[in-house]
C-alpha cells in the first residue's frame, strides 16, 4: 500500500512537471572521511515539450497499468528484480519502475518515462540472475538513450509526426498490454545499441557477460522444440511479432558473443543460479502452470527438462506430468502416470501428484489404482476446490 | 509503429466486414423449444435471448441479453474427439487444445481453461469449483471458472454444465462480469441449462 502511495506521488509529479530536489552532495561528516565524496545526479527530467509530451502520455498509461489484475504483487519478487536491476545500472534506477507483469510469453519492455515492464514468461525462461540483469539493462538503455524521443523525432521529420502521436490515441483504445508494448518498437540499430552497451553494463556489476548470448541461443532452441512438437517449420528466424524490430537472433547471438570477447575472462564474474532459483522458487509454480496451459508441449518440454539439469525434482516431475495429460494421447497418459509417481512419492512432492495420477490411470484403463490414487489426494487434501468430483470419480459416495 | 496503424486499419477493416454478421443478432422466443448449435441438443428458454450471426465455431453458437461483453451464452453442441472447443484461427502459432473423448470431468474443465487462456492471451484464470451435475438428464458435471481478459482488466465469472454423450462433448457456458452482470442474467441462463435435452 505504502509502495503504491508512493508511486503514485511520483506519477504525480512527473505530471506537473515539477522538478524533484536533487539528491544533495554528501554531508560534512562523509566528507570528514577519506571516501570521496559522490556528487549524484538529479533524476532524469523530460527537457523539451516533445519529451514531456511522451512522458505524460506514458504517465497516463502507466497509471492504468499500476492498477491492473495482472501486475504480480509479491514483494519479495519485486524487491529482488529491482535488486538486481540498481546492481546493474546504479543510482538511476530511481528513475524507474519495474513492474512484473503475470504474463507468459517472453518479453519485457520500457516506456520513455521510465515505465518498465518484465513478464513472467521471462523470468520462466532467464536461467540466472546474469541473464535477468542483461534483460534490465537492455531496457534501461533504451530509457538513458532517449530512444523513443529520437524515434519520434525522426518521424515527425519525415512529416509522418501526426500519424505517430495519433497512435497515443489508440493506446487508450487497445489497452492491451502487448499493444503498448508494440508502440515502442525501437529502431534495430537501436535495438542493437541496447545490446551491445547491456553486455558492458552487466560486465561491470559483476556478472558474467557470456550469459547474454545465451539468452537467444536458448531462445532459437525453444522456438525449435515448439515446432518439431507441432509439425510446423520453427519461427525462430521469423522476426515477426514481439521482435519484429528487433535484429534476427541469429545475428544477435554472433553480435552479443563478440560483445562478450572485448571483456577479459574473469574468476569474479558471477552468474548467480542459486539467488535467481531461490528468488523465483515461490512464484515457479503458478508460472509453470501458465507454461503448460499455452498448449505449446515441445516449448514447454525443453524449458522444464533445462531446468531439470541438476536432477528432476518433485516439481518438476509434477509440471512434466500435467504437461504429457494436458496433451492426453495414450503414450502420454502412460508417460505421465510415471511422471506422477515419481513426484508423489518423493518427499516434498506436491499432493496434486496423486490427482494427477489417479486421473492418468483412470483414463489408461486402470480404474482400481487411479480410484486409489485419487482417494489419497483427497485425503492429503480435504478442501480441494474439485472434491466432490474427485470423490465421485474415486468411487465415494458422492 | 507501423504495425499499430496496420492493426488499427484492420481493425476498421474487419469491422466494417463483419459489421453485418456481427450486426445478425436473431430473436429466440421464450418457451419454445429450439435445437442449438447445429446439433441435436435442444432448450427452451424462459425468457427471449438474442441469438449472435456469428459462430464461435462450428458446433458452438452463442446467446446474449444485453450483449456478448456483458452476458454470454454459448452451447457446444457435440465436439468431436480430437476436435478443438472453437474456432483455431491461429493454427500454426498458437494452436488450441483439442477433446478426447477419454476424457474425464476435471480433464475437461482443464481443456477449457487452457482453450481460453490461449484463444484471449491471459494469465489470469482459474477453475475454481468442479463437481458432479445432471445434464439433460444424463450423469454429466458442472464446474465454475473466473477469469481476467488482458488489457481490458474486467472481472468475469463463468459456470459451464455438461457431460460427455456418445464421445462428444456437450457443454452450456454462461459468464459475465462479476460486477451486476453475472446475478442480473444467471437465472434466465440458468433456466436455458436446466431445460436442455437430448
């Protein structure tokens, strides 16, 4: 509540355009030290009309957002991204807001006013914290580049200004989050700015810039398993959509690794898998879920067998097996039944397992074994939102 | 941006395309019996609906009061095994789940949730009670589901009835906005489900 409160005076005063009190030079007493003493910047300001027309346009739209259903609240998660966002960029990362939005598709975007935007598709899908800075930090430069001023500038140039600024009409209009999105579609040779100088920033806080490439190997790799699973030819050169103006992955793997290069190896450099894990752990869940019900079984199946490279946990048995019945052919029911098992019988394993398991078995012919699997979820979990069907379906009285 | 004027011209386009099936809303009379979504299951509502042009697939069609944002109803008249709830239109990039007719009561709320989340690109929604129900007279279910359209951010909730006939699914929807919608015009939706035949 607090946060809100605070977020929006900040709108507020980015509205009237009111000048924020610079942060003041370091008192006496710092300066008493042998540290020497950090003179920070004022936060960023729009400078000319145009820009402060884009910022209240975008302060608008940021006000809807703030309020939306799917902004995902869970401090912990918000206080950790926004941790790793001010390692990477420092001090200026006051002048944005981070907003981490239920959605599970890949992708995160930046608005000029500093209106940020990380969906959990991609939080599902960056394997370490490396790999979420380099995301923030690619966001960030567009913000610290001005790169939507120089967009709209270039247009107005080309007498194509009304037509730009009409589209802020439609934003109210469309609303949809993606569409937002879709207005700021940066230049390539901005995207690739973006890219190029999110390596550096990484590099210097500490992370290991090798990761950067590896977010669209694993990208191309994904978009190879969706298609292989559904018999269609992969899209992972097709640069419609989302990334439409962004440059082939192909290209930016090349373009990131050689990125990568101009930074000497060092034992330093932290990838950060076991914060990242720890940070995402209460969230995997419900992420996942959103995952498998995309219907995408061979996008779905590459993500979860990544993240089982240590070793398959009960979870993630779990998510294998909601994902094999979900597809529900009868070599999957059976696949899934194994699945199943193995995260109901392990220790800690989620008590959906045994729904899961009695209903694959049920669907497979076994009716005495699905029937006692099912009447083992039910009594693990009594208040379960489906019971009364459940009981029905393990033979009770209902 | 040049994808934001082609989506807004579409937009137009396709408006202005559909405008007339869009625009063929058809009466249907109170208390007389009419057979729904081109299949043999029949209803008699209590009170007159307005029937919508369009389908939202082949064996489905849809019913409303006050307009299909603010009450629907929709049959689903006999979905086939391996056949997907409605419409695929985008086959190749974001393909619907399909029906089999193994499948069980949860199995079929799980089906639609995941056709919905697909088909309306959200996150947001939940099955949230499962159990036992006649349908038409035959062992059948009920589930009730809650969900969030993105980027439009109302609150719906949703009951669907059905049951599994012959290794086709039949199913009645009906969902509105939790706000006033879903009260004012589940009685009359619910009048329609409890008259349903075979």
């Amino acid at each position: 509540m607090m946060r809100r409160l605070a977020l929006g005076a900040a709108a507020m005063s980015m509205m009237i355009g009111e000048i924020a009190p610079a942060q003041t030079v370091s008192s006496p007493v710092i300066a008493a030290t042998a540290e020497p003493a950090v003179i920070a910047a004022p936060p960023y300001q729009p400078q000319d009309k145009d820009e402060r027309g884009l910022w209240m346009q975008m302060d608008e739209q940021e006000r809807q957002l703030r309020n939306s259903n799917f902004v995902i609240r869970d401090q912990a998660l918000n206080d950790y991204v926004r941790g790793v966002f001010c390692r990477v960029v420092g001090p200026r990362c006051s002048e944005i807001r981070v907003y981490v939005i239920r959605t599970a598709y890949f992708n995160a975007n930046i608005a000029p006013n500093g209106m940020m935007q990380i969906w959990s598709g991609l939080l599902l899908r960056t394997r370490n914290e490396a790999q979420l800075a380099a995301v923030l930090a690619h966001e960030y430069v567009h913000y610290q580049n001005h790169h939507s001023l120089m967009l709209f500038r270039e247009a107005r140039g080309r007498a194509a200004g009304a037509a730009w600024l009409s589209m802020f009409g439609l934003v109210g209009a469309l609303l949809a989050i993606g569409q937002i999105s879709a207005i700021f579609q940066f230049s390539r040779a901005q995207e690739a700015d973006a890219d190029a100088e999110s390596v550096g920033l990484i590099a210097r806080a500490g992370y290991d810039p090798r990761e950067v490439p590896k977010i669209w190997e694993q990208f191309r790799a994904e978009a190879d398993a969706t298609a292989a699973a559904r018999g269609t030819k992969s899209r992972k050169d097709k640069n419609g959509g989302l990334f439409a103006s962004h440059p082939p992955t192909a290209e930016r793997v090349t373009a990131l690794t050689a990125e990568a290069k101009k930074f000497s190896l060092s034992d330093k450099w932290q990838t950060g898998d076991a914060p990242y894990r720890a940070a995402l752990e209460a969230s995997w869940s419900s992420f996942i879920d959103d995952q498998v019900k995309l219907n995408d079984f061979g996008g779905t199946e590459f993500l979860i067998a990544y993240l089982a490279r240590d070793g398959w946990t009960p979870n993630l048995n779990y998510a294998r097996g909601e994902l094999y019945r979900a597809r529900g052919r009868p070599d999957d029911l059976k696949a899934a039944t194994g699945f199943y098992r193995d995260a109901a019988n392990a220790s800690g394993g989620p008590v959906e397992a045994w729904r899961g398991l009695g209903l694959s078995l049920l669907r497979t012919g076994d009716q005495p074994g699905g029937q006692a699997a099912l009447k083992t979820y039910l009594e693990r979990k009594p208040d379960a939102s489906d019971k009364s069907m459940i009981a029905m379906l393990a033979g009770g009285t209902q | 941006m040049k994808r934001m004027t082609k989506l807004a011209l579409m937009g137009i386009a396709i408006g202005l395309a559909t405008a007339p099936a869009l625009a063929g809303y058809k009466l249907v009379p109170k208390g007389v019996p009419i057979a729904v979504a081109k299949s043999t299951l029949m209803v008699t509502p209590s009170t007159d609906w307005n029937r919508l042009g369009a389908r939202p697939g082949r064996n489905a069609e849809s019913w409303t009061l006050d307009g299909l944002t603010l009450d629907d109803l929709t049959f689903y008249g006999g979905i086939a095994n391996d056949t997907t709830l409605f419409r695929d239109s985008k086959k190749k990039t974001e393909p619907l789940p399909r029906f089999s007719s193994t499948m069980l009561a949860p199995d079929i709320a799980q089906l639609f949730e995941s056709s919905y989340r697909v088909s309306i690109g959200t996150s947001l929604m939940s099955i949230d009670s499962v159990e036992p129900a006649t349908f038409a007279g035959r062992p059948g279910f009920h589930f009730s589901y809650t969900f969030v359209i993105q980027g439009e951010e109302v609150k719906r909730k949703g009951e669907a009835t059905g049951a599994v006939i012959g290794g086709k699914l039949y199913l009645i929807t009906f969902e509105a906005p939790v706000i006033h919608y879903f009260d004012a015009t589940h009685g009359a939706a619910k009048s329609v489900v409890d008259s349903a035949k075979i």
